[in-house]
C-alpha cells in the first residue's frame, strides 16, 4: 500500500476505534474494560493499524508506542512491543484497561491478592495469542503480569484509563509476589 494511502487508512482506523471507546465511555463505568477489549476484537487487527516505526521493540526493554491520545484525557491507546523473554512486572492497575494481542503471543499469569501478607499469590497462566484479549478493572482484585516466552517479537495493542501524560506513571500497581518459602509456609 503506498505511503499516503497506508497513513490514511490507519488514521481511518484510529478514529473510528476512537469514536467506539468515546461511546463506550459513555456507559456504564463497570462495564467500560470489557467493551473496551470487544471494540478491539473488532477493530484491532488490520494490518496497517501499526507503522513500522511502531512495531519496533528495544532489547532492554518491552517498548511503548503512542497510538492516540483522547482529546479529553479519559483514555490513551498504546502499542506494546515485546521482544522475547521480556516481562512486565506482577501487577494490578491504577485504572481501568484492556487489551488485545496484536501479533505474536504472550503469557498472562495471574494472581489472587492476599491483604493479610500483602502479596499476590500466583493463580494460572493463560496463554494469549494473535486475536485474543483481555480486561481489568482498577484495583487489587486483577493482579497479572504479561511476558512474551516465544523466540519471537509479539505487539499488543492496549486501552488504559488515564491521558497520556500519565500512562507511564498512572497505570500498573505494583503487586509484591508472594516467596516460594512463605507459600510453602502458608500450605503447611
């Protein structure tokens, strides 16, 4: 696809995912992750959605890429791209969000908070891949961590309740894990 054509569908595709989440703003605020993470399925998986600056990744770390800003800061859409091996750390958010794999796969493992220890205790892991998604709302109650264990680079496009200004700063809550000593301690 040419240049100019690519650049106009993609910001095509970026408004009408916009114009989605500003209705789906307008909802109910407890169901916002969840229609948030469906309006990906539908609207997350054109190919050009990305340019190929965005699908660059860093070595050090998994890389973010500003998709779009919400004019009135109620939301900012984020491409993650992670390079094998690497990891957020465990957990919950700040906000609302949601999101889909884009290419590639990931690894979701989740947590249960323990406010008696004050750590999360590791639950399962879900494999995530091209096409799937997932949500959370704010809180301890959805404590995850998201890798990528492939040889492979993966990009995951992700929704997160804040302006963007904040989206390094306002989205994950950091969740101490739980020491294989205190767990084995706990089921003794």
């Amino acid at each position: 696809m040419h240049s100019t054509t690519a650049y106009s569908h993609r910001a095509s595709l970026l408004t009408a995912m916009a114009r989605k989440i500003d209705l789906a703003c307008q909802g109910a605020a407890d169901k916002l992750p969840q229609a948030v993470a469906r309006i990906l399925c539908e609207q997350g998986s054109d190919a050009v959605l990305l340019t190929p600056e965005q699908c660059k990744g860093n070595d050090q770390c998994y890389t973010r890429h500003l998709l779009y800003a919400d004019p009135a800061g109620r939301y900012t859409v984020v491409a993650i791209v992670w390079s094998p091996g690497q990891q957020t750390p465990v957990h919950a958010h700040y906000t609302w969000c949601a999101y889909r794999v884009f290419s590639g796969s990931l690894e979701e493992d989740r947590y249960q908070w323990d406010a008696g220890h004050a750590c999360a205790h590791h639950g399962a892991t879900v494999a995530r891949v091209a096409g799937q998604t997932g949500f959370g709302h704010a809180g301890m109650d959805q404590i995850h961590r998201l890798r990528n264990t492939s040889a492979h680079p993966a990009i995951s496009i992700h929704v997160y309740g804040v302006d963007a200004a904040r989206v390094s700063t306002h989205v994950n809550r950091l969740a101490p894990e739980a020491h294989e000593s205190q767990r084995e301690a706990e089921l003794a």
